[in-house]
C-alpha cells in the first residue's frame, strides 16, 4: 500500500490521552497527532524517537496529523513499526486480492465488515461455490520484548478473546476460520502468543485450535513511502 504522500519525520514529544501524540517536527515546531491505537503500545513511546506522521489536509479536522510510524532500537538494532491500527486490514485487503497469501488463495470472492456470530463482525469473508466460507480476523501485531519475537497481545483484551470463540464456533458449524496476524515491524522472524500477559486468550486460542481454527502469522516490509504484506513468520508452539 502506497501512501498518498510522503508520511513526514519528526521525534516523539509524548503520547497521552491514549489518542494523541505531541511530535516536534524539524522546524522545531510541535503538532498534536492522532493516535489510532487504543492498545498499550508497550515499547513504543520513548521519548525522543524518530517518528513518521501524515497530513489529513483536511480543514474540518480537529487533529490534521496522523502518527503512523515510530522507530524502535533492540540491543543495537532499529527498526519501523507502523502503530496505525487500520493498516493491516488495508494491506491484507491488497495480498488476499493479489493471491500473496497462498493460504487464503483460491476463493471467487471478498466481503468485509461482514456480521456474524454474536454481534461481531468478521474482518474478511472469503467464499466459494466449491468450498465452505472462510472466516479470516486480522490482528495488529507490534508487541516484542524479545529481538526478532513478536507477540501478541500487548495487553488483557476481552474483545480479542471474543472473536476467537466466535471463530471456533464458526468452525463447529462447518466453516473455515483463520486468525490472521499482521506484524507491523521488519525486524521479527518468530511469533508467539503472550501468555503472561492474557491468559485467557492463551486458553482460547489454544482450544480453538484443537477445534480446528488455523493461525497464520505474515510480517511486512514498511517505509515513509509505503506499507506491504511481506513474507510469513514462524508461530512458535502452532
């Protein structure tokens, strides 16, 4: 995914209020960016960080910046992780429509947002006349406490929960059901659940499995340019 414009560089200020981001640009002047991520971001608020933001351009919004990439250092190495949230089902859009997801390849058509369950909605639904419907969740992924680990969650989420019972119920019905998780970095090769951090999320994803939901976990490539979905990373304990 191409952005519109070159995303513009400034250092991280603070991020407060769990929406908004102070960044100082290079002209020493300080902008108030939107945050579009309600988690933790665990690991990505250092103060003094290099930071990308985009221009809404748009007089009627209150905030006219969007913070979209933070640079982060592990022991001697950085690397981008893209923190807006809408991303990933933007660029797993682009991959499942161009068959770069070879698991999810093979189906006539794509609908989004569409409503299931107990009043959720799936992120993607792939059908076919020859096969059952394929249920896809997409998760953002930019939790690491470990080079080259990413995790996931970052912090206890009732509503992550949820959508993996939803998705194995899915599957005792007949269906097809995938967990799709996106890490929004390019310095990660392994991915595992974060136990510790939400243990019932550990339990739900482990029975869903037995039920027969299958994971898939795919890293992107991301500059001030442009976003892709990358190569596939391995699930450790999957």
């Amino acid at each position: 995914m191409k952005f519109s414009s070159p995303l513009i560089e400034g250092r991280l200020v603070s991020r407060y209020k769990r929406f908004f981001a102070d960044i100082e640009l290079a002209d020493g002047t300080v902008v108030t960016a939107h945050c579009a991520n309600t988690g933790s971001m665990a690991g990505l608020k250092q103060v003094g960080s290099r930071v990308w933001i985009s221009n809404a351009d748009n007089p009627k919004r209150k905030l006219q910046y969007d913070w979209r990439i933070i640079e982060v250092r592990q022991e001697t190495k950085s690397a981008l992780v893209g923190v807006h949230t809408a991303w990933p089902n933007k660029i797993v859009e682009e991959a499942l429509n161009s068959q770069h997801i070879l698991e999810l390849a093979g189906y006539e058509s794509l609908r989004r947002e569409v409503k299931y369950g107990e009043n959720s909605r799936i992120d993607f639904l792939l059908e076919d006349e020859s096969k059952p419907p394929c249920y896809v969740e997409v998760k953002s992924i930019t939790f690491s406490r470990e080079h080259g680990l990413a995790e996931f969650p970052d912090s206890p989420s009732v509503r992550a929960t949820k959508h993996v019972n939803e998705l194995t119920n899915m599957v005792k019905g007949g269906a097809r059901a995938v967990m799709l998780y996106v890490v929004q970095r390019d310095d990660c090769d392994q991915f595992s659940i974060a136990a510790d951090v939400d243990p019932k999320y550990q339990e739900a994803i482990v029975q869903a499995h037995k039920t027969g939901v299958e994971s898939l976990c795919y890293a992107c490539t991301l500059s001030p340019e442009e976003i892709t979905i990358s190569h596939k990373v391995n699930i450790l304990g999957n």
